[in-house]
C-alpha cells in the first residue's frame, strides 16, 4: 500500500473509531462516569490497571470497583479508615484481587498527599525531563516506594525490563490527548500529544504489522517505539490517535475482510 493510501486508512479508520460511540463498551468510560479531575485521574487509572481481557468484563469490574469506593473515588482515597479499606479485599478480577485493590489506593493516597497527585506527578516530571520513557520509569518506583504486598507490583508494567506498558500508555492517552472529539480528556496540558507512546495490544499490534507499520514481532517496548515513530510521520503533533483506528479495525476483524 502506498503511503498516502495508508495515511487516507488510517485517517478513514480514525474518523470511525475515535468518537464517543465507541466509548461505552471500553474502560475509557468510567473516568467519563466523573467530572472532577483527581475523580477521573483515579477511576481511569485503576481502569487502566485492570484492562486486560474481555472489554464487557473489564467495564463491568471497573463499575463495581467505583461501587466499592462509593462513587467517589478521589474521596474514598484520601479518607477511607482502615475498616473500608479491607472492605476492597472482597474484590478481584482476574489477577488483581482485593489486597492489590487496597494497596493501590493506599499508594495512590501517598501520591496524592506528597506529590500533589498522579497528573502532577506526570506533568512534573515530564516539564523535568522531557521524555515519557523516563517518567514511566520514575512513576513506577514512586508509587511503589512505599511498603506494599510483591504481588502487587505485576500490575504496573515496568519499562525497565522492556515491557509495552500498554495499560499505562493508554492511561497517558486518556489524560493528555485533547482533540475536541468527546473521547480523551486532555486534562494533562503540560505533556504534549506528540510525547505519546502508542498503547500497543495484540489487535493494533497485529493490524500495525499488516499494514507495514512495524516489523517487530514481538509486543514489547522495541516494538512500541518503532510503530511510535512511524506513526509519527503521519501526525508529528498526535501520533497516538491512531489508536482507537488500529485497535477497533482489529477487533472487529478488519484484516478478515481483506
């Protein structure tokens, strides 16, 4: 396919997938359940957290994550007591259960009080340093600084060890991206679009191998930075919007109608 061909599909697959239809079926909509900045800053991470599988199941346990945090997520963090804490331990999904439920919002607290919150940590450290790599780095040490249970630590991916990070590189995607489409929220203004990495999954990692955007076989960090940067020669300022046009184009099979 030549390149204007594929920036016309890509861009065609964009315009489809990037709207707000596509947002009830996905984790993305329960931050969009809050208007508060710290009450989406939390619900969307722990989403982000608990985002692999089957997307009906992980909106479903997401809800009911909310549910045990009363709805009020940035409240219930910074002013739960001890005893409503281990009411999170009835929790799990998969392979977060309750203990890493209460670990996380224990270390969430942490954030919150000593660094001003997880977007000021980001916006921080990225004014600090100017690239993501780094502050994913960073982030993962910090919010694991204090004590917490190991098992835990499974549940943020660490680039040190070349992991994709998709789950925390979709989290950035949500909070930085702005672009008036009623998808992301844009509440991270000091991180521009540009810095984004792409939340690479199996379906845009295999629909970005079809298409010639990378190579790479395997989904980890290399593979993140190569599909980035030629992402980037089609939208220097916003490479990740692509995203939701890979992601949606794989799961609904696009590759088998070809």
């Amino acid at each position: 396919m030549e390149r204007n061909e594929l920036k016309e599909l890509l861009d065609a697959l964009h315009d489809k997938y990037n709207t707000p239809d596509f947002i009830a079926d996905d984790p993305i909509s329960v931050p969009h359940m809050y208007t508060g900045r710290e009450d989406r800053e939390i619900a969307g991470f722990l989403a982000a957290t608990i985002a692999w599988g089957n997307r009906k199941a992980i909106v479903k346990s997401c809800r009911r994550m909310m549910q045990f945090m009363d709805d009020v997520p940035y409240d219930f963090t910074m002013n739960a007591s001890d005893d409503e804490l281990r009411t999170l331990e009835k929790f799990v999904h998969r392979t977060f259960n309750g203990h890493d439920f209460a670990a996380f919002v224990r270390a969430m607290r942490r954030m919150y009080a000593e660094k001003g919150g997880i977007g000021r940590f980001f916006e921080d450290r990225y004014e600090a340093c100017g690239d993501l790599r780094q502050v994913l780095s960073e982030f993962r040490r910090e919010f694991f600084a204090a004590e917490h249970p190991v098992h835990c630590e499974k549940h943020v991916s660490s680039i040190d060890k070349k992991a994709s990070c998709k789950r925390l590189n979709m989290y950035l995607r949500w909070m930085v991206r702005d672009d008036g489409r009623g998808v992301d929220f844009g509440m991270w203004k000091r991180i521009p679009a540009s810095a984004l990495y792409l939340p690479l999954d199996v379906h845009s990692g295999n629909m970005s191998r079809a298409l010639g955007l990378m190579e790479r076989r395997q989904n980890d960090w290399r593979a993140v930075e190569e599909v980035t940067e030629t992402l980037r020669g089609f939208d220097p300022a916003d490479p990740v919007k692509y995203d939701f046009a890979l992601f949606g184009a794989g799961i609904d099979g696009y590759l088998k109608d070809k």
